[in-house]
C-alpha cells in the first residue's frame, strides 16, 4: 500500500470515527470526503491521541501487572541505612583527608556523647545548601556552635 494510500485511509477512518461526514467528495478516488477536510496538523494530533489512549488502556494494565507480579519488600530491607558518618561524608561533599578527619571525630564525640546530635544536625541543615563545598560552612558552624557549649572539637 502507498503511502499516499495509507494516509486517505486514515483520514477517512478518523472522520468516521470522529462522525464528521461530507455532502461531496471525489467518488472516482474512494475518498468519502475530500481531502482539504483533515489537515495535516490535525491528522498528527489524532494520531498521537490515538498513540496515547493506546497507551493508556494497554501498556498501563501491562505495566500494573508487572509491578504487582514482582516481590515487594520494605523500604528499609532494600536501602542501606546510612550513618552518620555517611550522612555528613556525601551530604557535605567532603573531598580532602582533612575534612574526613574532621567528620570521623565529630562522629566519634557523638557517639561518646560528647556532642549533641542536635548541634550536628543544625549545622548539617544550615550548611548542606552552601555553595560549591558545604563542608567548609559545617566546620565553622559546628565549631561556634559547641564553643557556646563549652565544648572543643
């Protein structure tokens, strides 16, 4: 089949399908309407709505179906929780053997409850959105914060 063909087939099921008929059409060509009716734009727009209702009621169902066939598990058996140590490492983009120092002792103080958590955690949330290296913004928060403390890091 041409394309040309192809596209007067098309045309003439969408008008049927969208219940527009014509009073007068080339009869010799087997077209039921003429051809300046369906343009092209608006051949291509009810093309790709007949695309996405296909994809709506077949892929959808299909997708469903594969996701609900597949074990589930919780949320926490999937992800790693992270530590601390993790948390600060990457949310801080540490990058220097000085800045992994620093972290490996404020963790250490944390868990020998030297330190609150507390503190680490408002220095963590105000520095993180710092540009471009939070890390810096961490240590001299945390070092202002725990010296209203009295505590030395």
């Amino acid at each position: 089949m041409s394309p040309k063909t192809a596209i007067r087939r098309t045309r003439i099921a969408l008008q049927h399908a969208l219940g527009r008929t014509a009073a007068s059409g080339p009869a010799a060509s087997g077209d039921a309407l003429p051809a300046q009716d369906v343009s092209r734009r608006s051949l291509v727009r009810a093309i790709g709505l007949a695309a996405g209702w296909c994809v709506a009621y077949v892929a959808m169902p299909l997708l469903a179906q594969v996701r609900s066939s597949s074990p589930r598990q919780g949320i926490s058996s999937t992800r790693r929780q992270l530590t601390l140590n993790d948390l600060l490492a990457r949310g801080l983009r540490a990058r220097r053997v000085e800045e992994f120092e620093f972290i490996d002792k404020v963790v250490e103080l944390v868990e020998q409850n030297k330190l609150p958590l507390r503190l680490v955690q408002a220095a963590y949330l105000w520095s993180r959105n710092k540009r471009p290296y939070p890390m810096i913004y961490f240590q001299q928060a945390l070092i202002r914060l725990a010296a209203r403390e009295g505590i030395a890091i």
